[in-house]
C-alpha cells in the first residue's frame, strides 16, 4: 500500500454505526481523520427477546449507510471495509441487513466474531499508546459495546481476547425494562440482578482471558468516553478533551451511582450526554465499574480510537 492511501471503515454494533474516513501511513503509524462520525440507530433494538433485527430499525440503519455513501464517495476514499458486531452477529434475519447493505455500499459487511472484535478493538486502542512510558503493560482494552463487551490482554501481541453478551443495551433492555418502559429510576432489585449478570460474565471472560494481569485498563466506546466527559463536568462533548483522560475508580463508582439513581430528565441534562445514550449509560457505566473493581484498577484511560481505528487499518494494511 502506497503512503498517504485513503481508506473508509464502517463499525456498526448494537446501537449505534460509526464511519471514518483516514488517510493511513504504515510507514509512520499515522492515521490522519478526514471524516469520523457516529450515529445511533438501535439495530440491535429488542434482538435478545425475539431474536431478529426489527423493521424500524433496519431502515434507521439503512439511512444511516447511505448518508455514508455520500462522504465517503466526497473525499474518495479507495477501499471501504464494514464490519457488524454483535446485534447482527445474533440476528435471524441478518441476511435482510447483508443484502441492504450490499445494495448501499457495494460492499458486504463483514459479521465478525467476538474474538475478531477485539482484536480490532486492541490494535485500534494500542497502536499509538505503544511507546508511552508512563503506561505500564500488559493493557486490558475494554470495549464496552450496546450487545457485548469485548476483552483483550496484550504488550506487543494479544496474550487473550474474549467477548462476552454484556452491554449497555443489552443490559438495560434485559434489567431494566418493563412493560415496554425502562426504569425511572430502576430499584436496587433491578440494580442487583444486572450487577449479578455483569459479575457472572466477568466470571466468563475470566476463564480465557488473564484479566488481572494488566497493568493498564483502556477503556473504549461510548459509555466509558461518556463517564469521562461526565467526570471533566464538559459543557459538550470534546473528543480532545476525552481521548487519552484518566478517571478514577472512586470518580467511576460516584458517577454510576449517580447515573443509576437518576431520572431520563436528569441524564437528559448533562450537557456532554448524546440523546442515544441516555436510558443505556447506567448500564454501561456500570459495567465499567464492575470491571475496575474486578482488577482492581485504580483508573482507566479513556481512549476515542477504538474498534474503527483497527478497523481502518485492517483495511490499510491488506494487500
């Protein structure tokens, strides 16, 4: 590949589908943004009841990857790869979502496995913290998605890697919703029976995957980069401001308890929360939580490259 090529990746998970468009450089390690942009589209809404993408949420996701089309036809971007996560992953009907966007894109996305993911996940995170001193390795790169969460140990290679069906939307849709509502605010019931799943799931990763070995916690995705622009009390979201932060266990803990105890009006107040997240980011922070207190780790870099980054130079990289 020659320096400078311009690539187009598309991550598109559980509830929401992201694209960025980089001008890559083996050469330099540099990935330069040209484009990167987030829209929350719920493909994975009620898939862990019935099993299949929804109609509604098929065609949110369907815009979604048109607009796409357009920018990444704009900046000319020469290789696209697309990569779906965990919703269509689990989906019956995934063939409506494969040929839609075959039809959109003229690409066809690639449903990729948990361990995939955090591989994508690992390399997207890592590949600029490599040569930071004051980290210390292994890292443990959390990916905390709307349908899973993925898990990753490594320095220069992956010691392990696994996904386990623990995320923000999933979590919420299986705890904390009733009759069609979710909680405002949930019971300390509710709150336990989450908590029980997370831990049961941690157990999981646990199996595969030398958690506490880690000597650094990057946190990845929208509940964690939420928790810290929480944390920094952010006017607005701030993507410089976020990647590369540090927030304190104690911090962490404060801002679940809070999220957990407060109500959609409230959430819906913080002015760095984007409107997708509002019912899910209890959720998600908790399961940050829980993983910290695991490991006990006393805090977690947040950064903004995750899964698309890898993702972008996969695409990069192929011959």
């Amino acid at each position: 590949m020659s320096a400078g090529a311009r690539v187009a990746a598309i991550d598109c998970g559980t509830n929401s589908i992201r694209l960025l468009v980089a001008d890559a450089d083996p050469a330099t390690g540099e990935l330069t943004d040209l484009d990167r942009r987030m829209t929350i589209v719920r493909l994975g809404q009620d898939v862990d009841r019935t099993g299949r993408l929804a109609p509604e949420a098929l065609e949110r996701t369907f815009a979604a990857c048109r607009e796409y089309a357009e920018i990444i036809e704009k900046h000319g971007a020469k290789r696209l790869r697309f990569v779906a996560t965990s919703a269509s992953r689990d989906a019956e009907n995934r063939d409506v979502f494969v040929r839609g966007v075959l039809d959109i894109l003229g690409v066809e996305p690639e449903v990729i496995s948990g361990d995939q993911e955090a591989e994508f996940s690992f390399t997207g995170a890592t590949r600029e913290l490599t040569g930071r001193a004051d980290l210390r390795r292994p890292f443990l790169v959390v990916d905390i998605g709307g349908g899973s969460t993925e898990f990753v140990v490594g320095d220069d290679r992956v010691r392990g890697a696994r996904s386990v069906d623990v995320g923000c939307v999933r979590m919420t849709e299986r705890h904390l919703v009733r009759d069609g509502a979710v909680a405002d605010p949930p019971t300390e019931r509710q709150i336990a029976a989450m908590r029980a799943d997370i831990e049961a799931a941690l157990d999981r990763a646990e199996e595969t995957v030398p958690l506490r070995e880690a000597r650094t916690l990057v946190g990845l995705a929208g509940s964690v980069t939420t928790v810290s622009a929480i944390a920094q009390e952010l006017p607005a979201y701030d993507s410089a401001a976020i990647h590369h932060s540090r927030v304190s266990r104690e911090r962490v803990r404060e801002i679940t308890e809070w999220l957990l105890r407060a109500t959609h009006a409230e959430r819906a107040a913080v002015p760095s929360m984007h409107p997708g997240r509002v019912d899910v980011i209890g959720a998600g922070a908790l399961v940050l939580l829980s993983i910290m207190e695991r490991i006990d780790a006393k805090e977690v870099v947040v950064s903004e490259h995750d899964i698309l980054d890898g993702i972008a130079w996969s695409c990069a990289l192929a011959e």
